[in-house]
C-alpha cells in the first residue's frame, strides 16, 4: 500500500485548501447564524468543479481519482462543515445513485445539472419512523397499470427545503423484505409534493434539513432507478460512499479546531504568558494531532482501496466511526482550551463543537457501524455491505 502522494495531488490538495479558506470558510459564520447556505459558497464550488470531482468527464464530471476527492472533501469540512454536508448530499448521496445504476437520460436530465450546480439534490432514506433500521421503510409506491403511486414521508433529509430533485426509497412490494424496496429519482416540483419547513438544529446550520411528504404522486417507469426492488442494496453501497466522505468530515472539522486552538493558546496570556506554554494546553494540541493524524491515515487507506477497485465496507465503517467521534473529542478539547470564550460564538470553536456532534449519528450511527464491524469479523470477513 503506498499512500505517498503525486505531485499532481500535492499541487491539487494545497490550491483546494487555499481556495476554501479564502473563498469558503469566511462565510461560515455567517452561515450558521442565519440558517441558510450561501449561494457565493455554491457557486464558488461549482466553478472549482467540485460537485463533479468523483464523476468521470463524460458526464460533466472531473474524474479525480479517490484520494484527491479526500483531500477536497477534507479541507471543504475545515473550512464550513454545512457547505460540505448540501453539497455532498446534492451530489453525492442524490447523484450517486443516478450515476452508478440510472439510464442514461435520467444521467441527463439529473446528473449533469447535479455536477453543474444548476438544482440541488438529496437522498430520500429516513423517515420519522426508520432511520438505522433503513429496511423498514413504510413509503410505498404502488403499481397502478403502467405507473406507481407513491405515498408516505421522509424525514430529517438533508437539502430536502431547498431540493429540486430526490432519490427517495420506496416499497413496492411488500412481502418481499429489503428485496421490495425500489429506488425512484423524483421531480420534487411535482402535483402531491411537500417539503416541511427547514427544521431548527443543534449544529450544521447553514445546510438546511426538513421532511418531504408524497400523497399520491405519480411516477412512471421512467423514474425507476435501475431495476425494480434493487433498491436497498443501492442505499447501502450508496451510504458506504457516504460514510467515507462522514470521515473526512470529521477529519476536516477537527483540523480547524486544532488550528483555532493553536491560534488562540499563543494570543491568550495567562499569569503573565501566553497559555500555549502550559503543559496542560501542550497536553491537548498534543492528543489532538494524535487522533486527526490517526484518523486521516485510517481515511487514506480506505481511499486507496477505492482508487484500486478493492472491497473497503469494513474498513469504511472502522474510519467512519472513528473520525466522527474523533472530532467531537477534538472539538470538546478546542472549547476547553477557549475556556469561558469557547462558549460563546466570538471564536468559531462553539460552532465546530455543534457541527461535528452530528457525525456519530449520520450516515449511520456509531451503534450500527459497530454492528457492521463486529458482523464482519465475526462472518468471517465477510464484507458487510452483503449483510
């Protein structure tokens, strides 16, 4: 396993990393405070490629190879955590499935515009009742002559206020367990459509999050995703996707309360110097380059084995779980380090804290992934995706 990187990617991940930082991360306080993702961030990405890097160019795409998306991916979590989780929810989570199973005119209705930022996508999982238990989804879209039916809701779905497009998961036949659940890629303009209004969150702020209600919405064949009842197996591959980019989450996040916090430990004085010569904050900096570096090598290895085709669900879950909860300990460790002004939204560290909180529950849980894992090793090795 080499993870040394080319001078293409070294020159690749410092222009990304100084894009998001002049061009993103000032923004993102702005962002949280309001509760709405800013259009100069989306635009900006949009112009850098970035909704396109994990897409070949015949579709509009970039066609950058797997450790350069991390890299990408790592410095746009540092720089605005909310601006990283719409856009990957838009073209990732909803394009993704399109791109690896849709025909080729739903890749040009939908796709394309994904990649060029012209609408805004999201993936239609979780309901109020299913979220870890994906299986036991109750949105039903039933057969009626050539067309399906489609009711029921989804809930705490990413971009859902201000989606044009969603890949929504639905049960078509319903003796049939997991294997009756189609994917359906659905106009979101369409007559039976509703979106809740954006929901009020802890963190992540400027990525809004709501619900999408469907009462007797009309869907062709047409807007079958791949094959009919193939859907649940498209969540999962499309949700390992999504936890490797929840690692780099959760790396990018931790980097910038690290960074914070070095900048702040050398500004503060205390008993007459500046904190940064006290052991006691020596001692947090030091923990936390252990786990950001620990994280972003467990990052790396999965991004490896995806650059050269090999099975990596395991080991996605094992980066996932780790980078997650790994920031929340960094981001506890920042707001200490600020004391009293850590609790306050003077310094970006409050907004850090709240933002990584949501990585041990999204793209699932800390609890699941541990089931993944522990299933794994316990099968034999058998890769979890297949469980």
């Amino acid at each position: 396993m080499d993870l040394s990187l080319t001078k293409e990617q070294e020159q690749f991940a410092q222009t990304f990393e100084k894009f998001c930082q002049e061009q993103i991360a000032p923004r993102a306080q702005d962002m949280d405070r309001s509760g709405e993702l800013s259009q100069d961030n989306w635009r900006a990405l949009v112009e850098m490629g970035f909704l396109g890097l994990h897409y070949p160019e015949s579709v509009g795409g970039v066609g950058a190879d797997w450790v350069m998306c991390a890299m990408a991916e790592e410095s746009l979590a540092k720089a605005c955590a909310s601006t990283f989780l719409s856009a990957g929810a838009s073209s990732g989570l909803c394009g993704g499935p399109i791109f690896h199973f849709g025909s080729d005119a739903q890749k040009k209705r939908w796709l394309t515009p994904l990649i060029q930022g012209d609408i805004v996508g999201c993936f239609g999982l979780t309901e109020p009742g299913a979220g870890t238990d994906a299986a036991s989804i109750q949105t039903r879209a039933k057969k009626a002559g050539d067309k399906f039916v489609l009711n029921g809701e989804k809930a705490l779905i990413t971009n859902a206020p201000i989606a044009d497009v969603a890949c929504v998961m639905a049960v078509t036949d319903p003796d049939a367990g997991p294997g009756g659940v189609t994917c359906f890629v659905v106009d979101l303009s369409k007559k039976g459509v509703t979106k809740t209004a954006a929901y009020r969150k802890m963190g992540l702020r400027g990525s809004p999050t709501g619900g999408l209600v469907f009462e007797d919405v009309e869907l062709s064949a047409d807007d079958v995703v791949g094959t009919e009842g193939a859907g649940f197996m498209q969540a999962m591959m499309t949700l390992e996707s999504g936890r490797i980019g929840m690692s780099h989450f959760g790396i990018g996040i931790a980097e910038a309360a690290m960074e914070a916090s070095m900048r702040y430990a050398m500004e503060r004085e205390a008993f007459g110097k500046p904190i940064a010569k006290k052991q006691a904050v020596h001692f947090k900096i030091a923990d936390m380059k252990i786990e950001i570096d620990a994280a972003r090598l467990m990052a790396r290895r999965v991004a490896w084995l995806k650059a050269t085709d090999q099975p990596c669900s395991d080991l996605a879950s094992v980066s996932k779980l780790y980078a997650t909860e790994m920031a929340v300990r960094v981001t506890d460790l920042a707001v200490q380090i600020h004391g009293g002004w850590g609790y306050t939204d003077d310094y970006i560290v409050d907004r850090l804290y709240r933002d990584a909180r949501l990585g041990p529950i999204g793209e699932g849980t800390s609890e699941i992934q541990r089931e993944l894992i522990a299933r794994a090793l316990l099968d034999g090795g058998q890769d979890v995706a297949s469980t």
